[in-house]
C-alpha cells in the first residue's frame, strides 16, 4: 500500500535522490504523485517545499507547501524552523518570529527552538543575544542533520568560538569525535563541521590540522553536484585565504538557485574578506532584488487566498 507512511518516505527520499543527482524534474513529479496519492500526508508537502526552495528558487510554492505541511502537522518542529529561514532570507523577520513562537511552542525548550531565535537575533545584528542563546543551544543540541539551512547549520558555533572557545570545543568532542583525532574523518554528513572547526584551530594556531580539514572537506564536496554544497566551498576557501576562488564558488552557488540564508554572508566576520570587493557587492544586490519578487509574490498569495494561514497565527 503506498500510501502507508513507510512508503510514502521512500518515495520522497527517492524523489531527493533524483533531485540531488540534478534531475530536478523528476523529483517534482515523483512529489506530485506521492501528494496526489496521500494528500492529507504532510510528508509529501513538506518535502515538495524543500524541492522547491533549495532545488528550484521558489520560496513562495516551497511557503504555501510548508503552511500545507503544518496544517497536517501542527506539532512539527521543523517546519516552523524551515519557515523561519524561508521569511529572513525574504528580508519579513516580523513573519519570521510569529513562526518562531510557534516553534518554540512544540520545541518545548529543545535546540530548534533556540535555533529560530538565534538565526532572528543574528539577522538583526543583536550579537549579545546571539550568543547568549548560542551557549543554550550548546547545553542542548544532540545532533546535526545538514539539510537546506547548510550554510547558517554552524552559525552559532562559530559565534560561540569567539566568545567561549573550550564550550566550543566541548561541542566537537561530543557531536564529532571524529574530527579530532590524530587523522581526521571527514565525510559528506560531517564537512560542514570540519569547516566550522578549522575556523577555530586557524585562530587558535593549529594551522596544520585546519588545512587538513578544509582539503578533506574540500575534496568531499568535490564529488557532489548538489547545490546545498557550495556556500560551504566559499567558507573553506575564504578560510584558506583563497578570496577570488570564493568569490567564484559563490557566483556558481547563485547561479544555480542558492538563496536560503544568504543574508549571513553580510553579517558573519568571517565572511569580511568579501564585503569591499565589488563583486560580492553585486552578488548581494542580485539577491536582494530577487527577494524582494519573491516575498511581493508571497503577499500577491496571501492576498489572493491561495497561501493559507496558519490557524494559530491568523488568530492573532
């Protein structure tokens, strides 16, 4: 029977398989028939909002599928948190900390939920509470997933090196033990980490094992295609010193439709190397322009009844 759950998740992991091995389209019709098969499913909506917004730059179908996803499951968490990073890459952080009460709310006090208000207090340049809720999220979190919040997943980390870096620490040694061995283990579920580590062997000079994890890193994104991927090539080269290489590894990245949480690389230091060059400049004004249609067509949605509204904040 395959609308059974089991089922319906193999289709869509097979229908992510698709998308990652660049058959996008396919991908959406394997979504569409697992939608059309359970359509009061949310996994089939749920999934069809991740296709949408890291495969397809479309944040306004990848909203109305969230808000569809949520209506058939109101004790998600991570839809709440995948929206929250959805309205701050739109520029609306007002939408962005409705969701995030929400979130909080089925969070019950849980690493995601201090996730949504780190992303919105760093988005604000609020850095005192950044890190203050960084610390929380360090006290709390149990695992990484790399997912299409990629590039910002190690935010509060590298916010925390800087203010505590043995708490930092602490984190590695617990969620990835295998970083800090003598030989370091870098493979695809476990990258992001090692670039996010080698920024803080890099400023506590252990420049040996900080190059070591970016090549493996490197080389590990190397033998993909998929475009959550390339935000993080730029960190590894910006941490190797290698600015013109990161600036093209971005251009690639927007190229190809990257836009979720594109705003950090305005805010984040580490990503200074870039702010005067005229280039990045331009990159970002791209963007910016691109979201602002986006969240306008988000409103045209709202307006015309077609994005339906959360009951919990429409009663607002």
């Amino acid at each position: 029977r395959w609308n059974e759950p089991l089922h319906l998740e193999i289709a869509c992991d097979y229908a992510f398989a698709l998308a990652h091995a660049g058959r996008v389209d396919e991908a959406e019709r394997e979504l569409q028939r697992v939608i059309e098969i359970a359509p009061n499913h949310s996994i089939g909506h749920l999934y069809r909002g991740v296709l949408g917004a890291s495969f397809q730059n479309q944040i306004a179908l990848a909203m109305s599928s969230y808000a569809r996803a949520f209506e058939l499951d109101p004790q998600s968490v991570f839809l709440p948190l995948d929206t929250v990073g959805l309205f701050l890459s739109l520029g609306d952080d007002a939408s962005a900390e409705r969701w995030a009460e929400l979130g909080e709310r089925n969070s019950a006090g849980g690493y995601l939920g201090k996730e949504m208000r780190f992303q919105i207090a760093l988005y604000r340049g609020d850095e005192k509470s950044a890190e203050s809720i960084s610390r929380g999220m360090a006290e709390t979190v149990q695992t990484f997933s790399p997912g299409n919040r990629y590039i910002g997943q190690f935010a509060w980390l590298r916010l925390l090196q800087r203010a505590d870096s043995n708490l930092a620490m602490q984190v590695y040694a617990r969620l990835y033990p295998e970083l800090l061995q003598d030989e370091p283990q870098v493979n695809a579920w476990n990258h992001a980490a090692a670039i996010s580590l080698a920024d803080l062997l890099r400023r506590s000079g252990n420049d040996a094992t900080a190059d070591s994890l970016l090549e493996k890193s490197l080389s590990v994104i190397g033998k993909t295609t998929d475009r959550w991927y390339p935000p993080a090539r730029v960190t590894a080269y910006l941490l190797q010193g290698e600015t013109d290489r990161a600036l093209a590894a971005l251009r690639e990245a927007i190229d190809a439709g990257w836009r979720i949480a594109w705003w950090l690389l305005e805010r984040e230091p580490i990503y200074e190397p870039l702010w005067d060059r005229p280039e990045f400049q331009a990159m970002m004004a791209e963007i910016k322009a691109d979201m602002t249609a986006q969240l306008e067509r988000v409103r045209e949605l709202e307006r015309n009844g077609e994005l339906t509204a959360i009951p919990e904040l429409a009663a607002e």
